[in-house]
C-alpha cells in the first residue's frame, strides 16, 4: 500500500479559516486530518500541499517513520510554525487512514480508552454582545445551561481579539480596563456559581507588572486556570512569574512538539497544558507530549479553537491518556462545521462522546468545504 495523492481544503470557520486534507492510497483507502493555525491561514495550506507531495509513494502505515522524516527533512525551516501545521494534519490522517484499514476507532491505537466521555469546557461563547459585564452574563448563562460546567474567556478589553487590537499601550492596562475585566471575572463568577470553573485567557498580552497584578486582583475568583501570563520564547520569563503568584497556570498553544514542552516540564512552571493538536504536531505527538507531562503529574487540556477534525482526534487522544483534564470546545461556530464532516460532532451535555466507529468515524464533504471556502491566495493582508 502506497500514499497516491493527497488533497487540501482551505474552509471558511467562524475564527480560523481550517486547513483540511485527506489521504488516499493506491487500493483506495483514505484517512482525513486538519492543519488549521491562525493567523496566515493560506500558508499552511501551502504548507500542507507541499508536505504531501512529498510524501507520495510512501506506506502510510508507517506513520512515525513519515513524522520522524518530515521532521528531520524539514528542520531547516524551523522546528515550529506552518510546517509542523501540516505535519500535525498529516499525522492526523495517517492515524485515521490506518485506523480504518484495521477497523478500530482511533484510541485504540493510541493505546485504548481511559475514557469515551471527553469532558469539555466552552470557548467562543461571548460573541454576541459587547465587552462589558451585562453581555457576558447572560451569554454565560446559556453556556451552563447546556450543561458545560468550564468557561473560557479573555475579560482584557484592550487584547481581546474582538474587541481591539491597539498596540500602542505596550500591553499595559488603563485602571478604567483593569476594574473593567476584574468586574466582567466577578459577574460571571457570581452568575455561573462556585462550581463552574472558569479559565482566564491573556493571549500572553499583558506586560508583566500587569499580569502580575491582574493575576493577584482575580485570584479570590478561584480560577480554574491563569492562562499564557507569558509568550512562549522564554521558560526563564514563565518561572519569574511563576515564582510571584500562586494561581493555576496553562500554557501551551503557542508550543510545538515535545521539544517546546520539555523546559516548561521539567521545570514544573505550569499546572496544566495545553498542546494544539493542529500545531504541536498531529495526535501522535500529543500522546507523546501527554506522556512526559504524566512523569511530571502536570494534566493535559488540549487547545482546540479549530475545526470538526481537531475535535474529534484530540477526543480520540484524551481518551486515551491517564492525566486528561478537559478538552477546548467552540461553543459558536458557522453553521456548516458539522456539515463538512460526514457525520455530526457528538456533543451532549458539555462531553463529547466517542463510539467505536473505526478512525476519527467520518470522512469529509467534498462539496460542503467547495462551498465554503477560505482565501488561499497569497496577498497583502492579514488572514484568519
């Protein structure tokens, strides 16, 4: 069995454009994968074209050999970025190509199932009102009421993505915009209640004296997380603020493969992280990086603000793990997600629940990703 062609889809979401792809082989199986990053979509769909091209004629069973070539082949354009992006989507339907072709879900080759009830928590739930305390209350309300009992969200009015992107502050806060996310945290926790955890997001945006600060102001909210207080160029940095504040933190998204993990590790300078499975290099290296962050006792919560298909593969890879914690959910999202995908998402009262259906259980809709599609044309502009 030989890789014949590969083919990519850029699809319009309502964050992030998604990068899709699927495999097929000479004797007609397929497997599909995502390799969606944000922003610069375009580029990783490129990306992820050229990787395929040159894995052609391989023999997709052998899905670490492929990771561990690409890996080595392509070092000089760095260990991070787009083209671990497309290497993550290429694991991805590696995994589910062979999955299908052996006629067992996608966990069972991670390992077997710890679990089938992938627990959640919400993102992307406060888009439709404005940045103030009444708007996310309500909002939040809905959320709970269908049974997600962990909410995500950046209360910083100047770094949210929605709400500004004004760079001229150096990433400090205005007194008015620190009471202003400290009063939004307050509101939701007193609507949502002392059993609803909530994640507090900082997108690394907030200058260190004010993440400091912010962090010490919301810690009687009881946070289930202080999330990316840093960037992820420097361990140094992170243990500064480490060793200043007794909040939860989790870092991760902005990591890739178990390279970028290590230091954060083995200096235990978070309490949970949280690897993109369309970023840190595909469901392969997540149960990898998941099983040095084990030896640390450090829980794993994947980041996930992507498609239908990094849904589905880091459920397959939570369920597999010992030290899973929650997994990212996009609580609102364009119309047609569950239409790209040949059967819905399997979200019901805040878990996504798995089945044995062999691989990630669906393929991809041809004509439902042609009728929504992302720009992939490479031009002056800022892309999603």
């Amino acid at each position: 069995m030989k890789i014949e062609k590969v083919d990519v889809w850029l699809v319009e979401g309502i964050k992030y454009n998604w990068t899709l792809l699927r495999i097929t082989t000479d004797n007609g199986l397929t497997g599909v994968g995502e390799a969606t990053n944000w922003p610069g979509s375009p580029l990783v769909y490129h990306a992820a074209k050229h990787l395929g091209e040159r894995i052609i004629g391989l023999d997709p069973s052998r899905i670490d050999y492929i990771w561990s070539k690409l890996y080595r082949d392509l070092n000089w354009l760095g260990p991070t970025g787009v083209m671990m992006c497309a290497m993550s989507g290429i694991d991805m339907a590696l995994l589910d190509l062979k999955a299908k072709s052996l006629g067992v879900p996608c966990y069972e080759l991670l390992g077997g199932a710890f679990r089938k009830k992938i627990l959640l928590y919400a993102n992307y739930w406060f888009i439709k009102g404005g940045h103030n305390p009444e708007d996310y209350v309500w909002q939040a309300k809905e959320v709970v009421a269908q049974g997600f009992t962990g909410l995500k969200f950046d209360p910083f009015a100047h770094t949210n993505y929605l709400f500004g992107d004004d760079l001229s502050s150096n990433l400090t806060l205005t007194s008015a915009q620190e009471d202003l996310a400290y009063d939004i945290v307050r509101a939701v926790r007193e609507t949502v209640g002392p059993d609803v955890q909530l994640a507090i997001e900082t997108h690394a945006m907030l200058s260190m004296p004010t993440a400091l600060r912010m962090a010490e102001r919301l810690a009687p909210l009881n946070m289930m997380w202080y999330e990316e207080p840093v960037g992820p160029e420097s361990a140094n940095t992170l243990k500064y603020f480490r060793e200043r504040t007794n909040v939860p933190i989790c870092v991760g998204e902005r990591h890739y493969s178990r390279w970028g993990f290590r230091p954060v590790l083995e200096q235990q300078l978070v309490d949970y992280i949280m690897p993109d499975i369309t970023r840190c290099g595909g469901p392969s290296e997540l149960k990898r990086i998941a099983t040095m962050a084990e030896t640390y006792n450090i829980q794993v919560a994947p980041h996930n603000p992507n498609g239908p298909l990094s849904t589905l593969a880091s459920a397959h890879v939570c369920a597999s793990i010992p030290n899973f914690f929650r997994q990212e959910f996009m609580f609102t999202d364009v119309p047609w997600r569950d239409t790209v995908i040949s059967r819905p998402l399997n979200i019901k009262d805040g878990y996504y629940i798995l089945d044995d259906t062999p691989g990630l259980g669906v393929d991809l809709v041809d004509e439902v990703m042609e009728a929504h599609p992302g720009i992939t044309e490479m031009k002056p502009g800022f892309y999603v």
